[in-house]
C-alpha cells in the first residue's frame, strides 16, 4: 500500500463504490461474470475477461446512477473487503474465548499434575 493511499482515504473510497457499481452493473450485462477487482487512490482495476466496450457503459452508467444518488449500488455482497471484516470479527470474538476455556483446561491440568508428584 502506498502513502497516498492512506493519506488519500476519501478517494479510495470513492473509488471503491465506483467499483462496486460498476461490477454491479456490467454483471447485469454478463450474468456468469467471474472477475476481480480493487480500489486504489488513482481509480481501480478489473482483473478477467471482459468486453472492454461493456466495461465502459456499465463505468458510465455507474458514475451517472452514483452521481444521481443511487448509493446502495456501493456496496457489493461479494466485496473482499467485507469478508475480511467479517471474517476478522468472528476471529476476534473467537479467540479470547480460547484463549479463556485452553486456559482453564491448562490450570486443571496443571493442578492434577502437581496432585500426581506430591502423591508420589
């Protein structure tokens, strides 16, 4: 990641839901679409096979409908980010919660060892 993508965060963003709904759009186009994508401070990228002539109406209808308003075709459900978030959220809930029951397995343990040496 570079500086300016950290210094330039709106934009990102920005780019970001351009993204979203562009993909949003040219799948409208193409229903089996199988592409990647992601966002940086300059624009984003489209990694797959796609008609570069489709690409570029769903850009522009995607531009016009954010412009005029249509903010929900920013967010996109199979979007990495999300999943990561999602993803990194249960991890968080979960491993204190390890953490807490390995411990407790570990002082039981432990107290049954010492038990087993002073028995000796």
């Amino acid at each position: 990641m570079k500086a300016d993508d950290v210094l330039f965060g709106r934009r990102i963003r920005q780019n970001h839901a351009l993204e979203h709904a562009t993909v949003t759009i040219l799948s409208g186009y193409v229903p089996d679409l199988r592409i990647s994508a992601f966002s940086s401070s300059r624009g984003f990228t489209i990694l797959g096979d796609v008609d570069l002539g489709q690409l570029r109406r769903a850009l522009d209808e995607a531009l016009r409908r954010l412009q005029a308003g249509e903010a929900q075709l920013a967010i996109h459900p199979n979007c990495g980010t999300n999943l990561v978030v999602g993803f990194t959220i249960c991890f968080l809930v979960y491993l204190p919660i390890m953490e807490l029951s390995t411990g407790l397995y570990s002082m039981a343990q432990a107290r049954l060892s010492l038990q087993c040496l002073c028995e000796q």
